[in-house]
C-alpha cells in the first residue's frame, strides 16, 4: 500500500515510512492512497474469528509489501496478548439496542492502549533494520502519555521524552507514567500549563539544528499506523451483532477525530455502518463543523471528559481531504485560510455529503451525569465521563429501532472517579492489574517551559548516538 499526503506535495510513502515519520513534510497527513475495498463475503468470513485474527484480515491490505501475515500475527499476539480481557474488545449489552464495545482493557486503561500497543511493536520492527535511532517527544494531559509510555518502555533504538504540565494531572495518570523506570522513558514535568507543553514539543518539531540531530517522531493519532490499528475493532463488533447481513451504529466520544475517522475507514472498506455518531462535550468544534458548516475554534473549557477538551482536531483534514474529491491543492489552500484565520465554513454540498453517514451530538455537564446514572440503574454498568458522552449522544440519536447501536467505551472508570462518584454516588476501584501504583517509586524532572532547557536534557539523557 502507498500513502500520499492530504495536501499533494509531500512524497508518497510505504506502510514502514508512514509508520515511522509523524506529519507529512508538506504540512499534511498521511492517507492510503486507495481505501482497501471488503466485499460481504469477505465480512462474513470474519464470523466466529479471534481479535487476533479478525486483526490480521482488516490490517493486511494496509500493510501490504512492509509486513507478512505471518509477520503482522506475531506483532498482533503479542499487543494484545496484554491485555486482561480474552475478547480484548469485548461487547456489552445494556438493553434492547445499547451495547457498550468496552476499549479499555490494555495496561492503562484508555482506549489509546490498542493502537499504541501495537504501534511500539512495529516501530521497534522497522528500526530493527535500520540504522536509525528514534526519539518520541510529546505532550500529554493524561492518557496518551501513559499509553506511549507503557508501549515504548524498554524498546530498542527509541527514547521517549514525555512532557506533562506539573501538578495538573491526576495522580492516577502521574503516577502510571513516572513510575515506569525503563532506561529509555523520559518523564519530565513543565512549569507550566499543558499548551505550554504542547507548543515546546512544536517548538521542538520545527528546530532545524535539533531535528538534524535527532530522528524526531510522533505517538499522537496524526500517525496512520494508531488509526489503522482503531479499524479493527469497528469489523469485530459489527460481525458480533449480524454484519454483513445488519446494519450498526457506532457512537463516538470524539476529541481529535481519530477513533471515529477509523469508523469512517471501516464503513468506506465495506463494512455496513448505518451511522458514526460524533459524541462532542461542551468543545463542540466537531458538532458544528458537521451540523452547521463551521469550523471554527474557541477557547477549551475544562470538563470531567478531559481527554475530549479540544480546540483544533488534527484527523480532522482526513475527512476533509476526501469531501474535496482528494484534490491535496484545494485543500491545502482551505487549511492554509484555516491557520491564518482559525475558521473554515464548510460548503453545503460537502456538509451534506458527510451527513449521509456523520451525524453529531453536543452534550453538556447535565447530558453527561445523566447517562451515567442511566447505564448504573438501569444496566447496572458504571462508566467513565468520556463513554457517558458517547452513550447520551446514542440514547438521543434518530435511527430506526432495528439498528443497533454501539457506543465506544474509551476509558475505565476508575481513571476518572471523582466524577463517576460525583455522578452515581459510587466510586470504581482500579483493576487489580495496575494495583500498586501507589506504593512504586517514581522517577521525573522538573523543567522551566523553554526549548532550551528541553534541548539540553535530550542531549544529556538520549541514548542516541548524539
Ligand atoms: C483520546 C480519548 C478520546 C478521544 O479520541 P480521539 O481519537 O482523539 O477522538 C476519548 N476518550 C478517551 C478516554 C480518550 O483517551
């Protein structure tokens, strides 16, 4: 498989380049350059598969000329192999149509543990033969860094500099991120807010004499390979409830466009997904791009779904690039207007064509409690602030009654229950698997929000051949 970038300049690359090298050099995201196309035999033949295997038939075609099936099977083993739950995704019926596609049975919790761990894997493969060393440098609010963290620790030839805003995250996720000891993670705590951190890692990105030193590369979802990894689960749930032969709906807790653009892919392989619900709280940039054409930021207000508080979602442009009939110039002139005035309306004609499988929803502090109450009283499930988004935009969504509908669950209540408690006056115990992360030694730095001091602690602590 060739990918080519959403905005037409930048070289076209295979599955290894793609995997290794985070933004397109031309500004742009990687897409494939054909979607892979399943016919309803092909979803058929899924019946009755392991995750594992149901992996290796939905990943194959993206992988095509970088990976064997062997190759890829082993890789899939061995990521979700760790996880606690034998299904690794597995389904959960609330009631006549709500089901619930529990995520959150990785290492840490968060749905983002499925992509990431297989994308430790398979960086790890790609380096094996290159002469090349690979620093991961990012900012995180949470549950990307412990994901990245937890898929990179001790891997060969990659460091991993993870920034957190000191003091502003919970000491749940400080604590699954710092007490990873492995020689090759990097923990450093900014004296500052999380853009700040944010804007030292662009810093980074965009500084010639350290990116001529350094093989710089990202872990958020701009990376294809974490949303190819986030296909798979869309082919397993739906074969589980009838596909081919029925229709699903999925219900999204969307921040950066990521996980529902990996449905958007399955539906555009064939699989039959009557509608991709964007679940967005109170940082609705998505529910009026997609309800009323404008996209246009604002400023993020803080709430119990914190891994949703967005401005600006980046896999976003993927969607944009095929509503622009995948002509890379006009959309790199549209996002081009886009960064200048941090607005773009989106014409009719597109809107509509994305209407034909989005749909959108807004839910507020009030929409978000509710379905948490909802699922505990009347399906005796305790969920996480982020899934009550996803489950209050299914339960209000217009479909007809036939279709089920899927709700992604994408954290574990216990990374969030201060909320869950606040909501459902119970309070969720973490998993006996990440027990002890109170009791476990942490290490970090503490450093001041400059590229300088950053610059120098790679220098120092890299294991790269400097
Ligand atoms: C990252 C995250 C999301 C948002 O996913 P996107 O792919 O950014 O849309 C939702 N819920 C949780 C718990 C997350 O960690």
């Amino acid at each position: 498989m060739r990918y080519i970038s959403t905005r037409g300049q930048a070289p076209t690359l295979d599955f290894e380049d793609v995997t290794l090298t985070g933004l397109a050099a031309d500004g742009g995201l990687y897409v494939p350059e054909v979607w892979p196309s399943f016919t309803a035999e092909d979803i058929r033949a899924l019946a009755g598969l392991s995750y594992v295997d149901t992996a290796v038939a939905v990943m194959r075609p993206f992988v095509a000329g970088s990976l064997s099936d062997e190759e890829l099977r082993d890789l899939c083993e061995a990521a979700y192999g760790r996880f606690s739950h034998a299904a690794v995704t597995p389904l959960v019926q609330l009631d006549a149509r709500h089901f619930l596609l529990e995520l959150f049975h990785g290492p840490t919790l968060a749905f983002k543990d499925v992509a990431l761990q297989l994308l430790g894997l398979l960086f790890e493969r790609f380096l094996k033969c290159r002469d090349t060393h690979l620093t991961v440098i990012g900012a995180t609010s949470g549950d990307t860094g412990s994901a990245a963290i937890d898929a990179l620790a001790g891997r060969e030839k990659v460091d991993i500099f993870m920034l957190h805003p000191l003091g502003r995250v919970s000491d749940v996720q400080r604590r699954q991120m710092t007490t990873v000891l492995a020689p090759n993670v990097h923990n450093i705590a900014i004296e500052g807010s999380f853009d700040d951190a944010q804007a030292l890692v662009k810093a980074a990105f965009a500084d010639r004499e350290f990116t001529q030193r350094y093989t710089l590369s990202a872990v958020n979802s701009i990376n294809w390979a974490r949303l190819m990894a986030q296909i798979v689960y869309y082919f397993y749930a739906a074969v589980r409830l009838g596909a081919p032969d029925r229709a699903v709906a999925f219900s999204v807790p969307t921040g950066n466009f990521g996980d529902v653009f990996a449905g958007y892919v399955a539906a555009r392989m064939g699989l039959p997904v009557a509608r991709l619900i964007v679940a967005t709280n109170v940082n609705d940039i998505l529910h009026r791009a997609l309800s009323a054409g404008d996209y246009s930021t604002g400023i993020v207000t803080p709430t119990a779904a914190p891994s949703m508080d967005i401005q600006v979602s980046s896999n976003f442009e993927r969607l944009l690039f095929d509503l622009h009939g995948r002509d890379g110039a006009a959309l790199a002139e549209a996002m081009r207007g886009f960064e200048a005035t941090r607005a773009l309306a989106i014409p009719a004609a597109m809107r509509q064509e994305a209407a034909a499988i989005f749909d959108s929803a807004r839910i507020d502090a009030d929409g978000m409690a509710l379905a948490m109450r909802w699922a505990c009283q009347e399906a005796g499930e305790i969920i996480d602030p982020h899934t009550a988004i996803g489950l209050a935009a299914a339960r209000s969504a217009d479909l007809p009654r036939e279709i089920p509908v899927v709700t992604l669950a994408t954290a574990h209540p216990a990374k969030f229950s201060d909320a869950v408690e606040r909501a459902t006056g119970q309070r969720p115990s973490l998993p006996a698997r990440v027990g002890g992360l109170f009791e476990r030694e942490e290490r970090y730095t503490t450093l001041p929000a400059t590229l300088e001091a950053i610059k120098a602690h790679v220098a120092e602590r890299s294991v790269a051949p400097a």
